[in-house]
C-alpha cells in the first residue's frame, strides 16, 4: 500500500500537516469544493454526512471559502469551478473517494494544486481546512 493512503481501504488523501502547510500557504485563495450531492435520492450516504456537516452557504457565510459542485457518479464528472487552474483546491466528500475522483477530474481539466482533504469524518483532516 502506498504512504498515500490513511489505512486499509481508503482514499488517498492528504495528511492533515499536509492540509495544514496547504492552507497556511494558500490564504485566502484557497477554494474548498464539496462533492457532496444535496439531494439524498440521488447520494443516500451523503446525508448522514450532511447532517453532521451542512454544505456550503454563502448566504449565512458558513464555510466562506467552500462552494458545492456534486460529483456525478452517473456521468462520471462534475461542474469545474470558475477559477485559474493554478488556484489551491481542497476537494472533499463525506469520506475521501468522491474527493480523490474529484481531484483527479480537476488535475485532468488541467488544474494544477489540488489536494484531497477526505470527509468530515476524517476529522484531523477535517479540522484544517473544515471551516473554510
């Protein structure tokens, strides 16, 4: 198994010292993208999580610096954020592997600083970047 991944049977994802440096040097550009889906028919596990750890809202500024684009498991995809490729990209879930296709899909979009945090659960991870 490679030193990427946190235990048997999960997503590579970053360490939170990793997430740590990658917040402390990114600022206030860094970009969280949540893949969770909102709607519970369409991603039944994400609704626990969800409960646990709401999306995004900019509108009560909760998680400011996040935005929801959902990953697709039907199209195997998602919306691309309207960003610079080159802009700090935390990719999350509920639990890591959504966030690890999500930040293949944007490194294959030619994104170029993507990290992926994991899921509230992962919650030293979660701790580094789930605020923002």
């Amino acid at each position: 198994m490679s030193s990427d991944h946190h235990g048997s049977g999960k997503a590579p994802m970053a360490s939170a010292s990793e997430l740590k440096d990658f917040v402390t040097s990114a600022g206030s550009k860094v970009l969280v993208i949540d893949v969770r889906h909102p709607d519970a028919s369409v991603e039944p596990s994400d609704a626990k999580s969800i409960e646990r750890t709401g999306l995004p809202d900019p509108t009560n500024n909760y998680r400011p610096q996040a935005i929801n684009l959902p990953w697709s498991r039907e199209s195997n995809s998602m919306e691309l954020p309207n960003v610079d490729k080159d802009t700090p990209i935390i990719t999350h879930c509920g639990a890591g592997w959504r966030g690890q296709v999500a930040k293949e899909y944007l490194e294959q979009h030619g994104f170029t600083n993507v990290l992926n945090g994991g899921g509230p659960r992962e919650s030293e991870e979660w701790n580094e970047f789930g605020s923002l």
